[in-house]
C-alpha cells in the first residue's frame, strides 16, 4: 500500500447504477474529498486498465456499489478483489460496500459490515464521508457556500476557497511536493489556473519543510529590468535573496554574466540556506522574444541537470515553472530546455461534473439543458466558466438567455476579458496575430505554425484532429467581428 494516495475515495460500481453514483460521487467531491470516478478520471484515448489500476492503487478507500448489475459485472469483480487482497482484515476500513439496492452480496465480502444506501440521505452521506476519511484525521464536512461570500473571479484563487475546482493536476503536485527536489513544469494556455496551482504546490513544499522563492516575471521586473541581461539577472539574484532571508554571507554583487549567477547560486545563496529550496518562476512568457532567451533557460536545465550531483548544493534545489506558451519557442534545442524534463503537468479544461458543481456553489440553479449549453458556449475554459456563474449570481444577476445573447459582446459579461485579449493581440505582433486568427475561423487552419502556437499559449485556440479551431464559441464570435 503506498504512503501517499492521490484519491481519498474510488467508486467501483455498474454503468448501469451511473447516474445514482455520479450523485453520490458529487455529494463526497463537494465534502473536500479526492473521489475517482471513472467519468472524472478516464478521458478520451486513455489506456481504460491502465487508468483503473492507478485509481485503485492509489485511493484510500474503494467504495463498491452494490447492485444485481455491479455484482454480476467483471470490471466490478477485479476492483473488489483488489481492494481486499491490498487489505484482506480491513483494518484500514479501505473497503466499504455500500448497498444500492435489495441484492445478495458475494460470500467474499459477506463477513465486512455493508452501508444501506438505498434511500440515501443527507445523513447517510455525512456518515460515509467520515468513514472515508483518514482514520487519524477527524473529519470536516464543509457547508456550501452562500451567495454573500462569492467574489469577482479575478487573478489567482487559493486552493482553500470552496469555488476552487481540483483536478487531477492538484493530485500529481501535491505528491511531487512530497519529494525531495523535484522539477516542475506546470503546462496550460493562459487563465487556466496554472499560478493558483503553483501557489499550492508551493504551499505544500513549505508545509513539508522546504524554502520557497516565487519569481513572477509579471510583476517584479519592468520592462526596463528585462532589457539588459545581467541586470535582470542582477535582480534576481538580488529577489532570491531577499525571499530566503538576507543571509549576510549570501548577499549577491552585481552580476556581469550568466556564469557568475551560476556561481553565486550554488556557492553562496544554497550553501547558506538549509534545507531544500524550491525557485519557482511564474510568467516565464515574458521573456518570449528577449535576445538572450535560450541562454536563461539553458541555464535552468542546467540547474536540472547538477542537481544528480549529490556532493554540490545543487541537490537540494528544486524547480517550479509556469509555461503557456509552446516551449520551442524559448528554446529550439531540446537538449538544452527545462521543459521537456521532471514532472510535467497539464491543466484540463472543466468537464460537465465540475460545471454541475459549480452550479451548486454558485447556486445558479441552471437546468441540465442551460449548463449544456453553457459548456458548449465556454467549452469548460476554467476563467470565463467563473466568470459566466458570477454573471448569473453576483450583486446584478442576469439570466442565462440574456448572458448567452450578450456573450461575445463588447459591454458584455466577458467584455473586460474579450477586450484585454484583443489588445495584447494587437500590443504583441500588430494586425498578424489577428489575421491568423480569422484564418483559423474561415478555415480551421492557420499559415504560420509560430502564430498557431502564439495563440495557442493565449488560450484562443485549439486543436480537434486536423483541424485548429477558436477555443470557444465566444471567441470565435468575438474575434469574427473584428
């Protein structure tokens, strides 16, 4: 059994019980527990087995949902067998049958007390959620948030807050705190949720003991600073210092070039620090196109790279880096990027389970026709999905027809974020970038594979097969009227 599980709960059950399972599966989710529930955790091409066979090795617990149709299912036979040889006395309460319907149980698991879920209930769910719990942990079921609590969805939301969504990329982050020094990259067009994910990877490497340095090229440096390399390195150097608390013996000199940060880093700045350190740099996109591009992230592969030198301090330095745009585009040699190494972690757009939740914490109280339709206007995109639930409950609600007729709209729900997009377009490279993308609306394809990967990085755009296509209906109406 491994110390570390990524899912508190798997649901074994029949495809034919799904829909009372799916509410069941929702009811554990919103109580803050890490549930695998196949529809969440098996997406398109996936290796079926494979997936199922992660999820039961590294779930706490394995709920089985009884039923005539579960009992007599193989799929439903493996996972419980499973379950039982990892713990055959039960003493870690892991195995727990829950009982859907008037059924026989099989004589391997007849001795193991089962839970009556035929009638449900709010107290039945709040029974389950504690015995899915930790058995060392006292369990917290968290009340849904009213209407007087929800903010603006603006920049980046703490883990902590109940309209905070987790995907399986919260999972893979938290185990990757859990090591000593681990590398990294966090991958996903812009307004997916990359910084909140790396604030909480960084929250958990202090939680397990390590320093943390947060680098956001957004808003620590000018414009000014970034011109000149070894100023920029300069103040960085100068950053990092001030984050791991101003040793003495480790206050940094002006910089000349990339070899005396080198330097520095590993005979000053680590060697005065204790412990594992974790560098993260957030808004990597900021240095696209600065002349000396390739050479700094060389040199964070290389920082990479001296870290299996168990003698140096570079053992103990772990890296974190946020990256929308396509990484050929910092670096052309792969031998020498940071991002083709360590862990690598993709943000997911959110699927229908997760806008059905949201719909609750929000209480929006959508129908399941309007929250289709809402999906297939956003296409999950995690900023605007927030974006269009505070439209519909926030201090001047709307209705969905009127958020849905307004959507790509210059005053409308999305206007702030439809015109910021327009204008980083035209701030960036002129009038090209938006003649690729009208060619990608016209056509489903774009004549430059530099500009696809641009807007890509910028979230307007996406492959379907061989096509490209905009991301969502709002941009590709926004964008065709421009």
């Amino acid at each position: 059994m491994p110390d570390t599980f990524l899912w508190d709960v798997f649901l074994s059950h029949s495809s034919r019980d799904k829909l009372r399972v799916r509410q069941l599966a929702e009811g554990l989710r919103d109580a803050g527990l890490r549930v695998w529930f196949d529809e969440w955790a098996i997406q398109p091409g996936d290796d079926i087995y494979a997936a199922i066979e992660n999820g039961l090795e590294y779930a706490r617990s394995l709920i089985l949902c009884m039923s005539q149709a579960a009992i007599e299912s193989d799929w439903v036979k493996l996972e419980r067998n499973t379950a039982i040889f990892r713990d055959p006395q039960n003493k870690g309460r892991s195995f727990i049958p829950l009982l859907l319907e008037d059924c026989r149980p099989p004589a391997v698991i007849s001795r193991i007390a089962y839970m009556d879920w035929r009638n449900g209930g709010a107290e039945a769910l709040a029974k389950l959620i504690q015995l899915c719990q930790p058995l060392n942990q006292k369990a917290k079921v968290k009340t849904r948030r009213g209407r007087a609590g929800i903010t603006p969805p603006t920049g980046t939301m703490s883990s902590e807050n109940p309209l905070y969504i987790k995907r399986e990329a919260d999972a893979y982050a938290m185990l990757a705190a859990q090591q000593v020094a681990e590398t990294v990259v966090i991958k996903a067009p812009r307004q997916m949720g990359k910084s909140s994910l790396l604030i909480s990877y960084l929250g958990a490497c202090q939680r397990n003991g390590k320093k943390t340095v947060l680098i956001d090229l957004a808003s620590l440096f000018t414009d000014e600073d970034l011109v000149d390399y070894p100023r920029f390195l300069t103040l960085l150097a100068q950053e990092m210092w001030e984050q791991l608390g101003r040793a003495p013996q480790a206050a940094p000199p002006r910089l000349s070039s990339q070899r005396e940060m080198i330097k520095y880093l590993e005979r000053s700045l680590l060697k005065a620090v204790d412990g594992v350190v974790v560098i993260a740099f957030d808004e990597t996109d900021r240095l696209l196109g600065r002349a000396y591009q390739s050479d700094f992230f060389s040199m964070l592969r290389s920082w990479h790279n001296q870290r299996a030198d168990l003698s140096t301090n570079w053992a103990k330095l772990g890296l974190a880096l946020v990256i929308s745009t396509e990484p050929y585009l910092f670096i052309k040699d792969a031998m020498r990027s940071p991002f083709n190494v360590g862990l690598n972690i993709e943000l997911r757009y959110f699927n229908e389970a997760e806008y059905r939740k949201l719909n609750r914490l929000y209480g929006a109280r959508l129908t399941e026709a309007e929250l289709g339709q809402l999906m297939a206007l956003l296409n999950g995109h995690p900023h605007l999905t927030h974006l269009a639930f505070y439209a519909l409950t926030g201090p001047n609600p709307m209705g969905y027809a009127a958020l849905s007729l307004m959507a790509a709209e210059r005053d409308g729900p999305f206007g702030v974020h439809l015109r910021a997009l327009e204008n980083k377009l035209v701030d960036d490279v002129g009038q090209r970038l938006l003649a690729t993308m009208n060619q990608i609306i016209n056509d489903g394809k774009a004549s430059s594979k530099d500009d696809f990967y641009r807007l890509y990085g910028a979230g307007l755009v996406r492959r379907d097969g061989a096509r490209i296509l905009p991301t969502n209906q709002i941009y590709a109406r926004f964008f065709s009227k421009l």
